[in-house]
C-alpha cells in the first residue's frame, strides 16, 4: 500500500493539498506566532510599568499622608491609617521600616519590630545589586508562592525631621506589596484571546487559500492527473480544456500535442501492423501452398520413381535371370560379368526403394507417425554408431495429414543435424498427447551449441536454414518450437502443435 510504502507521512507526501497546507500553516503559524509573542511580551511590559507607576503614585501619596502623621507625632493615626488602605485589598503589605529594616509600622501590628533581612528570597533580587542600580518595583514570590509586585519608596528627611534624625539617613521606607493575581488573570486572559485571535486566522487563512488553491490549481492539476492516467491505460483520445496561459495551462497544451502525436503514430502504426498481418497470412498462405505443392511433388516423384524406374529395374532382373540360362557353364567370364551385373541392378534397386523413403515414405501414410519416424530413423542410423530410442507410449491415433507430414519433415531434419553437427552416440524421439497438445522431443548427448545465436534462427548458416523450415512449420499450425542446449551438454527440440477437437 501507499501508506505503507511512504510511512507515517505518507498522506502528507502523496497530497499536494497537504503539502500546501503544510506549507502555508508553517509560515503563518511562525510569522503570527511571533507577532503575538511580541506583542504580549509589550503589552505585559506596559502593564508592568503602567503598574509600576501606579504603585509608585500610590507610595507617595501614602507616604505624604504618613508623613504628616510622623511630624505631628500621630502615631495611633498612622497605625489606622495603614489599617484603612490594606482593608480594600489592593494591597497585600504595607511596612514602614526604619534603615535597619525593621518593622516600624503594619496594618494589624501584625510583624511590628520584626526584621527584615536582605539575604531572604524575596529581597536578595534587588539588593544584591549595587545602590544606584536597585529598581524601585521588581515582581517577587513570597514564602507561601504568590507572586506579588513589591514597591519600596524612601521617605528622605526634611527640614522638619532634622531634630530627631540624622540628615544623611532617610526617614524610613515604605514597602507595599501589590497582589498579582488579578493582574496575571487579566494576562492570561490576553494570552488566551490573543491565542483564539492567532488560531481563527490562521484557520480563516488555510480555508481561504486552500479555496483559492483548489478553484486556481488543484482542480486543474487533478484532471491533468486523470488525463495521463486515462492516457496511461490507452485512451489517447483524451484533450483537456485549459485555456489558462500558465504552467498548468502550458502543460495540458503540450498533454494535447502529445496525444495528437501519439494518436497520429498510433493510426500509423494500425495501418502498418495491419500490413504486416495481411502480409504474414498471405505468406503464411503461400507457405503451406509451397509445402503442399512440395509434399505433392514428392508424392508424384516418389510415385513415377516407384513405377517407372521401378519397373524398368525390375526387367533388368529378369532379363538378367533369363540371359544367366543362355550362357554356357563353361564360359566363366561371362557368367562373372552377368552376376555384376545382377549385384548392380540389387544395388541401384535398393538405393532406389531408399530414395523413394526419403522422398515420400509410405510408411506416414499406411502406418502413421510413429512408425514412419521408428523406420526412418532405423534406417538412417544404421551405419553411423549412434544407438536410437523411441517412446511413444503416450502417444495414440492418427493425426492430420498435413500435420504428420511437417512433424515428420522435422523430426527428420533434427536427426540430419544431430548426424552432420552432434556428434552424439545417443538419439531418443518422445511422442506424447497431453490435454488437447501434442509434444514431440529430439534429445541427444552430441557437443551440443549456443541456441541463443541469432543466426540459427536467421539462416546465415547451414544450421540455420534447417532450423528456420523448422520454425516456420510449427507456426503453420499455431506451435511453438523451443531448443535447449549448452556446449558439452547435449540438446532438445521440443515441438508443442495445439489439436483441435477431434485430430
């Protein structure tokens, strides 16, 4: 399966809808992302300072209010009115320290003469930094984890705390600590609707561009696909109507030229193919004409030989028998002469009967194929050392005519070659009917050759041409002609002819 072939990936690497996608969201998602990043981090920054100032504004007026409770010595006011400004919960602690760090005044009395030291937590951020460099807010966390926005706002002498204080040494230090939990909600809040914000536009701009990319180019590529794929499977008739002057418009064009050229070659090669096919039924017509003509020949000449040869060798015998009563007994060279004579007429009749066989053997016509082709190779083989098998034990009937005078034309050429080119000791012919084919086999254990060799098959060489007439009389009847050899190791000749029903 595709999926399979291309791994978890693979609806996005076989889809161009997903790879466009993928490669507008990716740029969206980054460009936007960092906007929104940007801007939060800005608008937490503003918040921060806005807070910042706030505290501060709110430091000095509180510190001017505590300052005139100090200088009128009002001390039990200034405890109320610490008590008064933590009652609204804006703030969360509000010390006033001397320059110690101890707790001079708190709401509620609660941690009054405690100090405070530098090394804590949540006073080490500012004052392990250099004096001038000390920030007057910084967001801490206190002990119990709430983040808190801590303002620490000096109240410097003046003139009229000179008599209790030492002018270089401030008044004392007001420290606020500002819960942040309603700020921190109203930035998560931010965070949240900026998120939905960047989310919306980037769904909003994938549903557009995917609209605009299916409507400009996807629907166009996906018919381009379904043209070459119907071009694929053979319709080469197919156009597509794209009249757009770009890459894809480009490319349907030069999908129509193709298919014009390849319809116009495809005509060109249907006229030729069909040439060819007449050509080759009218040769093979002429063909088994030739054959026909051929065997017919061999008929009559085998026939004529048989007659009139056969009838003039035959009064010669005679004639010799009736010539040997007239010579006396006592005249021994002539009766030498007349039993030459005799042993030639023998002769040339037996090299007669012979030719006949090669000719026309009447064997394939009295007894069938497997008879003539035991009698033949019989005879052949007989004075040539090489020792001859036949098996026939699936192999029954009779078949065509014609078709038992073509095996047997090139059962007899195989055993030609195996004589003239083998050099083989062993020779076995195999007739078998299997399944409406009839298989024939020429097997021997000569030197055996290269059947891959185009010439055998072409009729450059001796070899060649036999093997040709061969081939070309298996195809007469719808056969296959397959050889197998290797030098040293022998060679077949395998001949499947497909019967029809009732050969």
């Amino acid at each position: 399966m595709r999926w399979e072939r291309h791994g978890r990936f693979g609806p996005i690497r076989t889809s161009l809808r997903a790879k466009v996608t993928l490669g507008v969201l990716l740029p969206l998602l980054l460009i936007l992302g960092g906007i929104t990043a940007v801007q939060l981090w800005r608008h937490e920054t503003v918040v921060l300072n806005s807070t910042a100032l706030v505290a501060a504004n709110a430091g000095h007026v509180i510190e001017e209010s505590l300052r005139h409770e100090i200088i009128e010595s009002h001390f039990d006011n200034v405890q109320e009115l610490l008590d008064i400004i933590t009652e609204g919960g804006n703030f969360r602690v509000v010390y006033l320290l001397d320059h110690e760090g101890v707790v001079l005044f708190a709401p509620g009395g609660i941690g009054v003469g405690t100090q405070l030291s530098n090394d804590e937590p949540d006073c080490d951020p500012c004052h392990r930094l250099e004096e001038d460099e000390r920030p007057a807010s910084i967001v801490v966390e206190t002990e119990d984890g709430q983040r808190v926005f801590r303002s620490m706002a000096p109240m410097e002498n003046t003139p009229d705390c000179a008599e209790c204080h030492q002018e270089d040494e401030p008044l004392a230090m007001l420290m606020t600590d500002t819960p942040m939990t309603a700020l921190e909600a109203t930035l998560t809040a931010d965070f949240w609707e900026n998120l939905l914000w960047l989310t919306s536009a980037v769904v909003i701009s994938v549903m557009v561009v995917n609209v605009v990319l299916n409507q400009l180019v996807l629907q166009r590529l996906q018919r381009l696909t379904q043209a070459l794929t119907g071009f694929g499977h053979g319709r080469h008739d197919l156009r597509l109507s794209d009249s757009e002057p770009d890459e894809i418009g480009q490319l349907a064009d030069a999908f129509n030229e193709m298919g014009q050229h390849v319809e116009a070659e495809e005509a060109e090669n249907q006229a030729l193919s069909e040439n060819l096919r007449q050509q080759s039924a009218l040769r093979g017509q002429l063909l088994e004409r030739l054959i026909t003509a051929q065997e017919d020949e061999r008929k009559r000449l085998a026939r004529e030989i048989h007659d009139e040869l056969g009838q003039a060798m035959g009064g010669l015998a005679l004639q010799a028998e009736v010539l040997q009563r007239f010579i006396s007994p006592e005249d021994e060279p002539s009766r030498v002469q007349l039993a030459q004579m005799k042993s030639l007429i023998t002769a040339t009749t037996d090299s007669m009967y012979d030719m006949i066989l090669a000719i026309r053997p009447s064997a394939l016509d009295d007894l069938g194929l497997a008879a003539a082709l035991r009698a033949h190779a019989e005879r052949t083989l007989a004075n040539t050392g090489i020792r001859f098998e036949m098996d026939a034990a699936q192999f029954d009937g009779r078949l065509p005519p014609e078709m038992e005078t073509a095996l047997y034309r090139m059962f007899q050429e195989s055993l030609h070659n195996i004589i003239r080119h083998a050099s083989a000791k062993n020779v076995r012919f195999r007739l078998a009917r299997r399944g409406g084919i009839f298989e024939g086999k020429i097997e021997d254990d000569g030197r055996g050759f290269n059947p891959n060799d185009s010439y055998l098959l072409r009729g450059d060489k001796p070899r060649g041409l036999g093997l040709l007439g061969m081939k070309e009389r298996v195809a007469q009847f719808g056969g296959k002609l397959e050889i197998e050899s290797q030098y040293g190791g022998g060679t077949c000749v395998c001949i499947r002819i497909p019967l029809q029903e009732g050969d």
